[in-house]
C-alpha cells in the first residue's frame, strides 16, 4: 500500500502530465470555491474567500505553464534534438 501510494505521489508530480492535471484539479476547485464561484457564492459574502482565488490563481498558472512546456518540449526542443542526432550520425 505504501509503495502504490509512493507511486501514485511520483506520478502526479514528477511528469508533466500529472502536473497538467494538478493545476487544473487546483483551478476547478478554487474557482468553484471563490466568492463568484458556484458554491463560494453561498456561503461567501465577497470580500471573503481569499484562500480560493489564490488557490485558483496556482491553478491557472500552474496548468498554463505545464502545458506550454509539453507544447514547447513536444514541437520545438525534441524536434531539433532529433534532427541534430540524425545529422551527427550520417
């Protein structure tokens, strides 16, 4: 059980992919849970809720940033390093 945990943990935050869906897990909940959120709204009045809007700020950044470094990785750096393989080894 522990070693399934470990894994799950390494999973999340050492791929790119598990990172991508980290921020957005973190940008769903924070923006439900903000003060113009669907139940931040409720329970709120507007100047409370801080947490939230920071928590989904981490979110929206975190999800952006790990995906424009999948999309640059994934057609520009990978691409080039292939190409520079292939040239070396003709």
């Amino acid at each position: 059980m522990k070693d399934k945990v470990k894994r799950i943990f390494l999973q999340t935050f050492a791929t790119h992919i598990g990172r991508i869906m980290f921020g957005a897990l973190l940008s769903i909940v924070g923006g439900i849970m903000t003060p113009n959120g669907t139940i931040g709204e409720l329970i709120y009045n507007y100047d409370e809720g801080g947490f939230w809007k920071v928590l989904f700020y981490i979110g929206v950044i975190l999800f952006t940033g790990e995906c424009l470094l999948f999309i640059a990785y994934g057609l520009i750096i990978n691409p080039i390093k292939s190409l520079i393989k292939k040239i070396k080894n003709k």
